[in-house]
C-alpha cells in the first residue's frame, strides 16, 4: 500500500517536470513518487515534446538505477489495457528480439511454440526487427491480417495456440509516445528504456514469461557485446522482482542470419526452416531459443527433453502445419505455405562480386538492411515483397577475385545504384580467416 510520505510527495510535485530532467542530468536517482509523476505527466501530455526529448537524453546517457527502472516498468505497463486472456489454460510465453537482419527466428518460434503446446500471443512493436521487420515480412503472404481486433486476436490465441497483431494503442500507451521521441533523437538503444518497453509490453499482452534473444552488433540497437550483456542483466533482474518468468540470450548479430534478406524471400526461407531445411546459424538459435521457451513453459522437464521436443516438431511437419494455420485464421493464403513457388519473383537478378580475393573478415549487417530497404520501397511507401538478396557469402568464407558476393534481387532501378552502394560496402575482405565469435555468447536467467 503506498505510504502517506509517498501520497504527500506526488501532490507536492506540481508541474515541476523540468526538475526530474535536471535530477536525471545529475545522475540522481527518481524517487517513486516522481515516477508516477513522470509516468503521469507523460501519459496526460503535460508536457512539451522538447522537454520529453530532453529527458529522454538525459536517460539514455545517465540510465536508470534497478529500482527506477522496475518502477517505471510497473508504471509503463499499467498505463493501458492488460490482456489477462484468463480463458487460456495453456502457459503464455512470448519472445522479443532488439533487432536482427535477416532474422527468421521469431516467426518460426512462435508457431514452433504453439506446436509444443505454449499460447503466444504476439503483440510486435515497430522497434521489433531492423529496418524490415515482422510485420514486413509476413505482408508478403496475400490476404494476410496484422490488424487483428483484440477480440478476434484472443480467440485466435486460445484456438490455435498463436496469432500475430500490430501492438494494440491501447496497450502501454506511454510506451507509444516515449518510442517517437527515442526515434527523433537517436536515442532507441537505451538499455533502461528498452526494459521498460518490452518488459510492460510483454506483460501487458497476456504473457506469463518471455524469452528475449539481445541481439549486438551491426545489425542491432545494441551495438557493443558490454552493452548487450547489461541488457540481458538488467531485463532479467527487473522481471524477476515483477514476480515474472524471463531468460535472456546474448546473441552475435555483426552479420545476416540464414540465406536472404526481404520479406517475401524470407518467408520463403522461412517455409523451407519449417520442412526441417535449416542452415547451421538459423538451427543453433532456433533450438536454443525454442528450449527457452519450453522450458519456461514447463511443458519440458529437463534440456534433453526440451531439445527432442522442439528437434520432433520441427521434423514432422506440426510445426509447418502451425503456420499455415495461423497464417490462415489471419486471412492469408494458405496455398502460397504449400507452395512457395506461388510467391512473385523479381524480374531482374545481379550477382555482386568481389573485386579482389581473401576471406570475408567482417560483414555490416545494417548496410545489407538500408540496401535491401532501398530496393524494395515503391514511390507509394509500399514495399515490392519479391525484393531482397540471396546466397549471402558469411563470415569466415573464402572468396576469388570475381566470385559472388551475394545475389541481388530486383525490378525498379530508380535507387539501385544507391543501394547497391551499400551492399558493395558491406563486405570487408583480409588475406587471413578470421577469428569464429560464438553465435550465442551468454545465458542470463
């Protein structure tokens, strides 16, 4: 029950917001009445976009202690609606990722989940991916919905286990005016911000626990492995005080997962994963990752068990059958799921090669995304789902003079220069091999 010093504290606060700026500018920590009074005057728009940015700034350079950013988290979280979704028997875990190019891996856990008898509901925010994201990627499929009405969504969820929506306003609305501002100040990376965020977000969806792959590197929000590994820590700790179940893995993201990148080539690549074809990166993360989640779930017992339980539904086909379920409870067509072939090829293909022999010491994973991006924007801001870039030579690969690059896929040539710039960019070739970096550094619970 909040004390009387506490009541006093808020209401003596009046409209000095300007003060909380000036304390977190000196590194002081917010008491819990000014975090409701934070919360509060961010939530009633009390106060000035140039303020807000301010103490964003503020944030984002001095952070916030544990106990500010569990308070704010709680604060966040209970600023709109909570999807309790009590009709649902089944433990509700739920997945997020800080970025990732040409990342698959949230898609297939989530319908590999529902396949191990785990309810996701799947609320994905515009930070969820970089640059393309989720939600891109699956308008590739004709018909498809990610505009689901909460109701047909918790429907959705206790029926077939899962569903995919675009994050309901109504849903952490403090988290929607706070993330507009972190865009226009270059200010998305904050770790206690970033906690904040998914953390209310994913509580507030009907999840019960969550696992989040912290992604670092190029094609990451996080670019530093320290940075990445406090993130992990400090999501960790705040959930746990909630009273809630979450593990984090630190994962290496300084060069594209699997084959493509673009949305239609990677539900493709997807729907290939689900037939049991899997690339050695994409399967150490989905394995992992899936364990995680069984486990939390408890519907495992043990990591053995864990592993042959994702390892069958990956193999037999259930998990592929998931997705097309889904896929058509949203309004998709289900034909394109049996027959990728269905999907719409670029007219124009170009093999980018490499002007001079090595190996490929380093790939920038965020010059792949912008190029590919480029590529696929129509004039209208729609985006040509048959774009992208296949057959992408990673790190470590030894490469001729002349040899490809990667294969790029394309139809209008208004920014192909301009991207392909960026693509050109991204490989660093060296005479040596260099040094392999564990894809999956850290395990934080």
């Amino acid at each position: 029950m909040e004390s009387e010093s506490t009541k006093d504290q808020a209401e003596n606060l009046e409209h000095s917001f300007h003060l909380l700026i000036e304390k977190k500018r000196d590194n002081e920590e917010l008491s819990e009445g000014e975090i409701r009074y934070l919360a509060e005057s961010i939530l009633k728009q009390r106060i000035s976009d140039t303020q807000l940015a301010a103490l964003v700034m503020a944030i984002y350079f001095r952070g916030l202690s544990l106990q500010e950013t569990s308070l704010f988290t709680e604060e966040m979280m209970l600023s709109g609606e909570i999807f309790a979704l009590p009709k649902i028997a089944r433990p509700k875990i739920d997945r997020y990722a800080t970025g990732g190019v040409g990342d698959k891996t949230g898609l297939v856990l989530i319908v590999l989940a529902a396949a191990c008898g785990i309810a996701v509901p799947a609320m994905l925010g515009e930070e969820e991916g970089f640059i393309i994201s989720d939600l891109d990627k699956l308008s590739a499929i004709p018909g498809i919905s990610v505009d689901l009405k909460p109701e047909r969504f918790a429907k959705q969820v206790h029926d077939i286990g899962c569903a995919i929506t675009r994050q309901f306003q109504q849903i952490t609305p403090i988290h929607h005016l706070l993330f507009r501002i972190r865009q226009q100040t270059g200010t998305i990376p904050s770790l206690s911000l970033t906690t904040c965020s998914l953390l209310s977000k994913k509580f507030s969806e009907g999840a019960e626990g969550v696992v989040v792959d912290v992604k670092w590197g190029n094609g990451s929000y996080i670019r530093g492995f320290e940075e990445a590994k406090q993130l992990a820590r400090l999501i960790t700790r705040v959930a746990k005080g909630m009273n809630r179940r979450c593990v984090a893995l630190v994962t290496d993201m300084n060069q594209p997962l699997g084959n493509t990148v673009g949305t239609g080539l990677e539900i493709q690549e997807i729907i290939r994963i689900l037939h049991g074809e899997v690339d050695s990166e994409s399967d150490e993360l989905i394995l992992r990752l899936g364990m995680e989640m069984v486990r939390l779930a408890g519907v495992a017992g043990s990591t053995l068990s864990a592993k042959q339980m994702i390892k069958r539904h990956l193999s037999d086909g259930t998990a592929l059958a998931k997705f097309r379920e889904m896929v058509v409870a949203q309004g998709g067509d289900g034909s394109y799921i049996d027959n990728p072939d269905k999907f719409p090829k670029a007219s124009q293909v170009r093999r980018l090669s490499a002007m001079k022999r090595g190996y490929v010491h380093t790939i920038d994973a965020g010059l792949i995304a912008r190029g590919v991006d480029l590529l696929s924007r129509r004039p209208d801001n729609s985006i040509d789902h048959s774009v992208g870039i296949s057959e992408i030579k990673k790190v470590g690969a030894q490469i001729k003079q002349g040899e490809s690059l990667m294969t790029v896929h394309y139809n209008d040539e208004t920014h192909l220069e301009a991207a392909l710039e960026y693509l050109r960019s991204a490989h660093r070739l060296a005479p040596k091999r260099p040094a392999e970096n564990d894809l999956i550094a850290e395990r934080v619970a």
